[in-house]
C-alpha cells in the first residue's frame, strides 16, 4: 500500500482498498474502506479497535 494524503491519522491505498487509522493504544481505530477512483473513501468493509 502506498501513503496517501489524510485530514487526520493515516491512510495508505491500493487499487480498490484504503486502510486508514486513527490514534494510537487502546481505543485507536483502523478502517477498511473500498476506494473510489476519484480520490475518496467509499464503501466501509471493516472497522478494528485496539483494547
């Protein structure tokens, strides 16, 4: 996955997939998106949270 740009956390694309986290120890989150072609995150496929 590549780095991409992000309002907050940290995101990284490739292809049709965006992992994108926020925070860091218990309570931060990671989101899997599908990513739309014009730049965006689409679809959520999964959220995680560490405890």
């Amino acid at each position: 996955m590549q780095i991409a740009v992000s309002g907050s956390g940290s995101r990284y694309v490739d292809g049709d997939l965006e992992w994108w986290t926020k925070g860091s120890g218990p309570g931060s989150e990671g989101t899997l998106f599908r990513h739309v072609a014009n730049g965006t995150s689409g679809e959520s496929i999964e959220l995680c949270t560490e405890f």
